[in-house]
C-alpha cells in the first residue's frame, strides 16, 4: 500500500497541467458562487433605487423607516412619523420595506 502511494508520487500526475486545471476550477468556482451574486445584487439594487416612487416604504442605511413623500433628482424626501419629513440621497436608502414585510 505505502510503495503504491510512494509510486504515484514519484510519477507527478499531470504535472503542471493538473495544477493549471485545478487553479482554473478554483477561479471559475468562486466567480459563480462569489463574485456573480454580488454583481446580480448590485444590478437589483440600481435598480430599485433608480425606480423609488412616491408613497413606498423604505429604509435607510441607518436604519430610518419612512414612506416616500417626494423624489426630487438624487435626493428623496422621506416622511418619517406625524409629518416629519427628512431630506436623504437616494443611495442611502437600501430596501424596500414593504416588500420585505410582505414575504
């Protein structure tokens, strides 16, 4: 058993065609399961923030809950409680809350 492992090591496989392979298959390994979600994420993201209308429920980046009351180019004004309203841009507002309660 032990001169059988000794053998194959001393033969080397593939040589550095089995080591370009597995470099290879680690890189399109973590291209589908890292870099491709984060992409796909940002891609939903530009989206929904390029498409915030009036009267959707939103939360900030820092934690602020409010309903839309008006978009006005890159900032959005958000109407939090009692019709206090705040002023934010519209890349601080990270999801849209009424959709995440609803699932």
């Amino acid at each position: 058993m032990i001169s059988t492992v000794l053998a194959q090591a001393a033969a080397g496989g593939s040589g550095i065609l089995g080591q370009v392979f597995l470099f290879g298959s680690i890189i399109l390994i973590m291209y589908f399961f890292m870099i491709r979600p984060q992409q796909k994420k940002q891609k939903e993201t530009k989206k929904f923030i390029d498409e915030i209308k009036k009267g959707e429920d939103v939360v900030t980046i820092g934690g602020l809950h409010g309903k839309v009351s008006a978009v006005e180019g890159d900032t959005v004004i958000l109407e939090l409680d009692r019709g206090f309203k705040v002023k934010v841009e519209k890349s601080a507002i990270s999801l849209d809350f009424s959709k995440k309660t609803n699932k």
